[in-house]
C-alpha cells in the first residue's frame, strides 16, 4: 500500500512509499509493457567475403624512378567462383598509401594496376602491392624500389671540381664537375619543366635548367656539346636525354666535362648548395 509519512529518528518526514500491493501492481504494469514492445532483432551479420585465391602476382619493373616510365605496375591473376570485387593495396613501412577497388573481375584472367609516383606520396623506398577480395584479407603481390633520382651521366665518369673551389674575379665554383667522355649521353637526374636554356660563350657553354617535379628545386647542367634538344616548358621524365657531355663556354682549355648545379629554392633565387652528396648517392643504384 502507498502511505504518505515515513518514521525517522528525530521526526516525521512527508513523502510516498511502496508498499508490498504497490510492489506487486508496478510489476504487473512493467510486464505488460514489455508484452507490447516490439521484439529486438539479432544485430545482421556481415556476408563472408568470397573464396579468392591468388594463383599468379608480378611486379615490374623492380627498380622504378619516381616521375619517369615505366610506371610501377603489379600483376595478378585470382581463382574464384564468379566475378569478384577486389582490392589492390600499395604499402610502404606498414601503411597503405594507396588502394584500388576494382569491381567484378573476372578469374583466371591476367589483371593490372599502375600508380604514377607523381600522384603525391613518398618519392623514394620499397612498396609492396598487396591483392584480395574487397572487404577481405589482401595478400602480398610482389615489391619494388623507388628511386628519386637518376645519376645524370649514366656513362662512365670521375669527380672534378668541387662545390665552392675559387674562380678567378672573386668568383667560387657554384656546383660539381664530371669528367665524361665527349658525346656521352647526359640525363635528367629528376624530372620537371625546362625552366631555361641558352649559351654563354664566357662561363657555361651551352646549358639548360630544369625545373624539378615535386619539389622546389632546379637543377642546371652546362658545358653541354650542342644546344639541348628540349624546348623551354618542354616536360622532360627522370632519365630522359638531356644532351650530350661537351667542352663548350670557358670548358674549352679543360675538356669535357658536366658542369652540375642544384638550387634548393629554384634557379638564382637564393643560393646554390654543393650537390656532391646527392650526386654519390645517385651514383650507387643508376
């Protein structure tokens, strides 16, 4: 029964309890309630992914450069009971940096998928291409390296002139020196824009400067046999022929030679910094 005082030390207190009825009628009220309700669904199950099983992989070519071709490209071929969505993952120290869904793909047939480095992205290290159903377990598919640049004289050569040697007028070398032979190919170290080209009879001979893709810097080459085949704005890709290795400009009483500038900032804004570094570390894999 509902009463409306309660007993307490030192005094009566105005409230509402329940009594043992009231206990028995809240119960039956909730029951009812609960009667009414509608039924709670199991939460759904997600369907299993497909059967896949990756029967062929390849990845090519195993040494790629960033902004030049071939693009990195993997391979596959998959078994399965029907047309199957998959994913293709590009991983680099653990993290996908890239994926692609590619939907309802036939099995047993040869399949390809290509990333162009330029898209943005770390522009040096080992990838993996991972293949699996969409929404399942990828696999590994085959690994490359990516490299950033290409050593600009693919021939053989020796080192000259260092970055910083004095030059007569006050003047200080602003670059490295390759001793090459006349005529050897020379190649773009990173692809770009070609930013300027020209002669000068009193330093650099003829000479060109390219504007290099994904980064603020410009790279300049002189000394070179005959003019550059490129035109300013021409788009040129990491290891494409540049010219050819010349004694021209103030290289004539030396011999032949490339004479290599790197501007962190872009070409005569801001200053030029030694580029021997770079240039051996090129030099190991090109």
């Amino acid at each position: 029964m509902l009463t409306s005082s309660s007993r307490y030390a030192g005094g009566t207190r105005r409230g509402w309890r329940v009594g043992t009825s009231g206990v028995v009628a809240y119960a039956a009220i909730a029951l009812a309630l609960t009667a009414n309700s509608p039924a709670q669904e199991p939460p759904a199950t997600p369907p299993p992914s497909p059967a896949v099983e990756l029967t062929y992989s390849d990845v090519h070519p195993g040494e790629a450069f960033f902004d030049a071709e071939p693009l990195p490209t993997v391979s596959y071929e998959f078994s399965a009971a029907e047309p199957t969505d998959v994913r293709v993952e590009l991983v680099r120290a653990g993290k996908v940096r890239r994926a692609w869904s590619e939907p309802a793909q036939t099995p047993f047939v040869r399949h390809s998928v290509s990333w162009d480095p330029t898209d943005g992205g770390p522009d040096h290290g080992r990838f993996t291409f991972r293949v699996g159903p969409e929404g399942g377990v990828t696999r590994p598919a085959g690994s490359f390296r990516l490299r950033d640049h290409e050593f600009p004289v693919p021939g053989d050569h020796s080192y000259g002139d260092r970055f910083g040697a004095p030059r007569s007028g006050g003047r200080t070398h602003e670059g490295q020196d390759l001793w090459a032979n006349c005529g050897a190919t020379l190649v773009a170290a990173r692809g770009g824009t070609v930013q300027a080209k020209g002669f000068s009879a009193a330093l650099y001979g003829y000479y060109v400067t390219i504007d290099a893709t994904g980064t603020e810097r410009d790279y300049f080459y002189s000394h070179l046999a005959g003019p550059t085949p490129l035109g300013d704005g021409d788009r040129v890709l990491t290891g494409e022929r540049i010219g050819a290795v010349g004694r021209t400009g103030n290289a004539q009483s030396e011999g032949c030679q490339l004479h290599f500038e790197l501007w962190p900032h872009g070409w005569h804004d801001g200053e030029p910094v030694d580029p021997l570094r770079n240039l051996r570390r090129w030099d190991t894999w090109s």
